[in-house]
C-alpha cells in the first residue's frame, strides 16, 4: 500500500462520441486534485541481469477519500449546464469514476 496525501494532475483532453442523447466533440484542459489517497499495486517480478523487472501489467487499485475533477469545455457551450451536474456528480462519487478511469 502507497499512501498519497495530495496529487493534482492536469493536462488536455480530447471527446467525441454520445453522451447520454448529445453528440460531442469537445477538447479542451483538465485539472484533477486528489486528496487522500490508497494506491495498491500488485505485479510480478523477476531478476534478470541482477535487475527486477516487472513480468505483466501491474495490476493498480486506487481508493480516493477527496477527489475534485474540471473539464473545461466539456460539452461545448450549449452544454454548461450538463457539465454543471457531470462534475458534481463525478465529485460526489469519485471511486466510480476512479474505478472507471484509473489506469488498468
């Protein structure tokens, strides 16, 4: 177990496809803000050359006490609202949405 007091991340993000009834294509930056967060990793590992080396893809677990996630633009400018509620609902329940985009 890895505990992470704090981690921001932010980037650019690119979308397209439907979303619920809307179609989307939006790009734009993000900001992610953790807080209180348990990493597990699990992987195997062998010597060689008397270096570890990972075998497979580790398996990550992400458990998030505080998460706070902003996509700018993220349904164009007709959707402000339906972002509005996507962000909260996102921030409200975070480990679904750590669950669903964490790395796998």
């Amino acid at each position: 177990d890895i505990s992470v007091p704090e981690m921001r991340s932010n980037g650019q993000y690119r979308m397209s496809g439907v979303a619920f009834i809307t179609e989307v294509d939006s790009a734009d930056s993000f900001k992610v803000e953790m807080k209180n967060a348990n990493v597990k990793i699990k992987s195997k590992l062998t010597k060689r050359n008397n270096r570890l080396i990972i075998v497979d893809d580790p398996i990550i677990k992400v458990q998030s006490a505080d998460l706070n996630v902003k996509f700018n633009n993220l349904f164009g400018e007709e959707g402000k609202q339906f972002a509005k509620i996507v962000h909260e609902f996102i921030n409200q329940d975070s480990q679904r949405f750590i669950d669903d985009f964490a790395p796998q």
